[in-house]
C-alpha cells in the first residue's frame, strides 16, 4: 500500500464544502450545453438543480484518505454523479413524477422522450469520464462502475415488483435498498480508492464501510419521510406513504402491530381516500407500535457495522475520525 501520511491532515481535508466546490467548478467546466440542445440542455439542467454531491465527494474525500490526490479523481467523481443523474431522470419517469429537489422533473419539464434520450446519453457519458485514466487503473474502474450500473438496475426492479407484491420481508427490502441506493454510495468511495492506488484488500473494507453506511443513508430518508420536519427536509412529508412505498418503516410496523393495526395499515394502503387523513392515519399507527425508535435503531445497526469495518482499515486515526464524523453527520441530517 502506498503511503498514506497526511501531513497535518491538511488543512483542506479538506472541508466537506471544499471538495463539493471543487467538483461543481470541474462539473461545470465538463458538461455543457451544445447541439443538439435537445439533448443536452436537459443533461445540464439535471445536473445543476442541486442535490448533495454526495458521492462524488465521496470519491473525492476517499482518494485524498488514502494518499491521493483528490484533483486525479476528478473524472471518476464525475461519472458517479453523472450516472447517478441518469437514474433518477429515468427513475422520475417510471414514477411519473413532477418535482425534483423543488424543480420540475425533466419528463415534465421537456417530454418523456426527451428525458429517455438524454438519460441513455448521460449513461454513456459517464463511462466516457473513466478514459482519461490509465489502463490499469481504468480497468478496474470499469469493472467496478459496470457490475454497479447493473446492480441499481437490480434495485430499481425490485422496487418495482414491491409495489404488486403484500410479502415483501424486511431482508428483501433490504437487499433492495443496497442494490438501488447504497452500492453506488460503496463504489464512489472504492473508486477514490482505486486512483490512490491502494491495496487492493483496503479498497474493498472502503467499499464495505459505504455499503453499509448508504443502507443507514437510506433508512435515514425513510425516517425523515414519515417524521422530519417538511420545512427542513425540503419535501412534503409522508409521500412514502401518499405512494404506498414499503419502506422500512411500513414492513417493520406490519412486523411489530397487532392484529387489528395490521389490517387497518394494510387497508390504507389499498385506499384512495383523503391523502391527509390517510398520512394521518398511517404514522398514527406507526407511532403506537413505536416504529420511529425502531428506525433509529436499525440506522444505528448499520451505522456501528460501517464504523466497525472503518476501524480495521489501514489509514492513520486522523484519516478514519474524520470518515466517522462525516458518516454521523450523515445520520444525524434533518434533509
């Protein structure tokens, strides 16, 4: 393993603002509107509507941890976020939904088509944003970024056939949400890694700590649908429930209630009626039956599985502090 002495664990470690203005200057700098503006302009338009740049910070904070140099994973954080964009333009489409980080979706926005076009031209794109790394190291990338692409798809399957199905089991939605959501989390930190040039056996402790801590991301969001604050989670609240998601929180509550609880929460979720008092209804239940700490408790679970890989990974103490404090602070989001 190269080595990975931090001198004074540099003083840009480098903010976690740092590396995300950083990455939306190269962003910016990459991914331009031109012809046909069709195409494209939706591509720039997803791209600059927000988000939290999480992952490819997080290839970004992950290369510079292991003794890279941040600015040589550039690219590689680019084709996490740029993929990442493909999947929710798609994902907005099957969902047939209207709003995207409090903007218009770009199926509504432009058309269906459009959004299909342009989100099959952002998958491309993104593989295209690994060619500038050397063969080795662009090799495995690609495997990594395909066996990747391939399980979200995976993921984004399940979720679908969830919505027909009344069995589906806490492990299955589980194994879900870290195919649809954590895996790419896992892989923007192995590939960090990867352009670091470390050990190969360090890489994938790297890619179990963000398996583990997006399954918590993901929990975490499930939670703050149901009981954040709308006002801070910048989405109206309950729409988990409004679409009859099975989150987490649904499967633990029909786990957990009785009888007459499970039948009533089953029934509202088969109901058309009034969306307020059904929301109403629904965490009425949950809050009963305690699902909220029982929530918390499972992000917790994944949390400490994340924190314990991290402590038997090889890089300095400074270097693993602040993987964790950044991991908390994730846990503890109110958005």
């Amino acid at each position: 393993m190269k080595d990975v002495f931090l001198p004074k664990i540099i003083d840009k470690m480098n903010s976690i603002d740092s590396y995300k203005q950083d990455f939306v200057s190269y962003l910016n700098k990459k991914i331009a509107v031109k012809e046909p503006e069709n195409l494209y302009e939706p591509i720039h338009y997803i791209l600059q509507i927000g988000g939290k740049r999480l992952r490819p910070v997080l290839t970004l904070m992950t290369c510079e941890l292991f003794g890279g140099n941040y600015k040589k994973a550039l690219d590689a954080a680019l084709a996490v976020e740029v993929f990442h964009n493909f999947t929710l333009i798609h994902d907005d489409i099957m969902d047939s939904a209207p709003i995207r980080r409090g903007q218009e979706t770009v199926h509504k926005k432009w058309d269906v088509n459009t959004g299909i076009l342009s989100g099959d031209a952002m998958m491309i794109m993104a593989y295209q944003c690994l060619e500038n790394y050397g063969p080795s190291v662009f090799k495995e990338l690609i495997i990594l970024f395909s066996k990747t692409a391939l399980e979200v798809c995976e993921g984004q399957q399940l979720d679908v056939d969830f919505e027909s199905r009344n069995d589906v089991t806490i492990e299955e939605y589980i194994k879900m949400i870290t195919n649809k959501t954590s895996v790419l989390v896992a892989a923007a930190m192995k590939m960090g890694a990867i352009i670091a040039e470390s050990d190969a056996q360090e890489a994938q402790k790297i890619y179990d700590f963000g398996l583990n801590l997006g399954i918590a991301f993901q929990l975490q969001d499930d939670y703050l649908d149901t009981f954040g604050n709308a006002a801070e989670f910048g989405k109206q609240i309950g729409g988990d429930i409004h679409e009859n998601k099975k989150t987490f929180l649904y499967l633990k509550a029909l786990e957990v209630c009785d009888l007459e609880d499970k039948q009533q929460l089953i029934s509202l979720y088969k109901s058309k009626q009034n969306q307020k008092n059904k929301i109403s209804e629904v965490t009425h239940i949950f809050n009963k039956n305690k699902v909220a700490e029982l929530t918390k408790n499972e992000i917790e679970r994944y949390s400490n599985k994340a924190f314990n890989i991290l402590e038997n990974i090889v890089i300095p103490a400074e270097s693993k502090a602040i993987l964790k404090n950044f991991g908390m602070n994730l846990m503890q989001r109110k958005v």
